[in-house]
C-alpha cells in the first residue's frame, strides 16, 4: 500500500450547513498523523487554477459552528473532460498531493471516481448535501440543519396562518429528494405533504381541504417539496384557487435560507466523525470510498456507487399525516 503523506480537501456542488465542520475535522485528523494538508478553494476550480493552500489547525478554527463553507464551492465544467481533470492532476502533483477528500453530492463523487481511475489519486467522498439522498449514509451533512430551519419558518407560517384563518401552501427544497417536505411536514403538522417521490391526487387534496372547512377547520398547511409533481407551490396553488377560489389561500417558498445558517448539534457531530474517518481510510487503504453512517456505524460504499438515491418513502408515513391532521 502506498504511503499517503500530503493530503487535500475541498467542498464541491451545493454547500451545505456543516461543510466547515468536516473540513475542520479532515485538516485536523490529519495534522494529527502528521501529514500536509491543503485546502483547495471552488472545488473541482481550484484543481484547475492552482488555488491550492496549505491549511493548519489554526486556518480552521472557529469554523465548526459557522454555515457555508471556508473553502467556497463551484461547479466546473472543464472538470467533466479528461483535459481539465488532467490539468488538475498537474496542479496536485505540484504539491506532491496523494489523496483527496471531496465534500459534495454524488456529482461530485463521480468526478472523484473518474480522477482516481485515471491518476492514481485515491479520493474520499463525504456527503455533504441538504436533500438526503445519498446512497449509503443514514445522513448527510446539512440535512439536518436544513430540516431545522424550514421547521422554524413554517412554525412561524403557522402563526400568521392561524391568525388570519388561511391556508398556506409551503415550498421546501427538494428537486428530487422529498425528505425535507416530509419531514418538516410532519414535524410542523401539515395537512398534506407533496413530494417528487409519491403521486398525488390533487383532487383528494383539494376535497380534503373543503372537508375540512365544512367543519371549521380554516388552518391548513400544505408542504411541497420544489420538485413535487406539480411544479412546486406555485402550481399547487394555482389548482387550488381554482376549485376553492373563495378559501384565503397563500403561497411562501422558503428557498435558500434553507441552505445558510449554523450547522445544529447533529449535522456537527456527522461532519466530524465522517472527516476523522476521511483520513483514517485514506490512510487504510481504503481508498476511492465514500464515508457514509449507517446503523450509527462507519460504512464504506464504493465512489461509483455513490449515488443519488431515492429510496421508497415508507406509506405509513402518511398514513401517520392524515391520522394526526385530523
Ligand atoms: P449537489 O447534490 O449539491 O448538486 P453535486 O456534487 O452533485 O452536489 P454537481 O454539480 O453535480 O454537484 O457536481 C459538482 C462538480 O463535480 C461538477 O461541477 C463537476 O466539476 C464534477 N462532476 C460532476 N459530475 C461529473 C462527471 N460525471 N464527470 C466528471 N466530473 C463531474
């Protein structure tokens, strides 16, 4: 097994809320075992553009509890192409690099994959992303902070709702993952949850709403996930409006503050124990992973398995949100 002794990091694709903590932990972990560790700016960019630093335990403090990411992110186009990951290849080799730790989604695991194949680098993924989709974590870093905040917000929809009697048709981020609707959902108590993941009757939705104004009851929160079937809240309402013109209907997209704010306790403690874990495989071997959680366990899964997942949402769960929205 070859001996890694200088080792980079970088955040890539969508921040989330806990990118620094992971940093903090990889640049950390590896101080401690005595390696160099930089930091590359704008993710796959900085590869190409040489924008390339050394980091020490002290360019990392006072980062665990701030959102965002130390590091910026990017997308990057040139990095899809042989010649572009070849001239980032150039630029690590310049700093005698030998392993790579990306924080991202499973965009830019496919990227790590395709790098390591061709150069010899081996790469480590950590998911860091808001949606939850990720196969082969229970977690990823920033779901939680972002589940958080759309809870307060929607807490705080529900009070202006509940003044005025209005129904308010709630949009949540999600393009494709509906883990934030639904969780947020059913920790706010909304009547009804849309998500990309599970086809919806609008007509059932929309009889349920008059059901529940025959009997008084004016409040309703609807949360839609951005990627639903219908377009978001915007078209949601729009079917409403149309068969329920006279009900006080509101739309709120709650958009990036989803994406900002300080990483909760959780979010904290994944990003940590999966950036400890980054340096411990680059450093075992285990090479070309992503570090995921599951079953409160460290778990490798292969970066070409890395992907997206949108596993089946279980149908008890809205069982449970019809049940308790009664
Ligand atoms: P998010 O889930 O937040 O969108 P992501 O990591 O999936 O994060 P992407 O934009 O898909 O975000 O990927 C980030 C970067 O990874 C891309 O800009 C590109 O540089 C690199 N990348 C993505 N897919 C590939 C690929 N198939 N081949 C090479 N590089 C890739």
């Amino acid at each position: 097994m070859k001996k890694v002794n200088n080792i980079a990091v970088l955040t890539s694709g969508g921040d989330a809320p806990g990118m620094n903590a992971a940093v903090r932990a990889v640049v950390r972990t590896g101080i401690y075992h005595q390696l160099n560790v930089y930091g590359v700016m704008y993710g796959y960019r900085g590869m190409l553009t040489g924008e390339i630093f050394p980091m020490e335990n002290k360019t990392v403090a006072n980062i665990i509890q701030r959102g965002g990411t130390i590091l910026k992110t990017a997308r990057c186009k040139e990095f899809y192409e042989y010649e572009g990951r070849k001239k980032a290849y150039e630029n690590l080799k310049k700093f005698g690099i030998d392993g790579i730790v990306v924080i991202g989604g499973d965009g830019s695991f496919k990227g790590a994959q395709k790098f390591s194949q061709e150069f010899d680098i081996p790469c480590i993924g950590l998911p860091g992303t808001i949606d939850k989709d990720i196969a082969g974590s229970d977690f990823t870093i920033g779901f939680d902070t972002a589940v958080n905040t759309a809870v307060e917000a929607i807490d705080k929809i529900r009070d202006t709702a509940d003044a005025h009697d209005r129904l308010f048709i709630i949009e949540v981020m999600g393009r494709d993952a509906g883990y934030i609707a639904l969780h947020s959902g059913i920790a706010t108590g909304a009547e009804h949850i849309l998500m990309p993941e599970r086809k919806t009757n609008i007509d059932d939705v929309i009889d349920d709403l008059a059901a529940n104004e025959r009997r008084s009851k004016l409040v309703n929160l609807i949360v839609v996930a951005e990627g639903d079937e219908f377009g978001g809240a915007n078209e949601v309402a729009k079917h409403v409006k149309e068969r329920l013109p006279h009900l006080d209907t509101r739309v709120c997209i709650l958009g990036h503050i989803q994406r900002g704010g300080s990483p909760t306790c959780l979010d904290r403690l994944i990003a940590s124990r999966m950036g400890y874990a980054a340096v411990d495989a680059l450093l075992n071997g285990q090479h070309n992973n992503m570090i995921g959680i599951v079953n409160n366990q460290i778990h490798y899964t292969p970066l070409d398995h890395a992907v997206k997942a949108t596993q089946k949402i279980d149908p008890e769960w809205f069982k449970i949100v019809k049940i308790l929205a009664s």
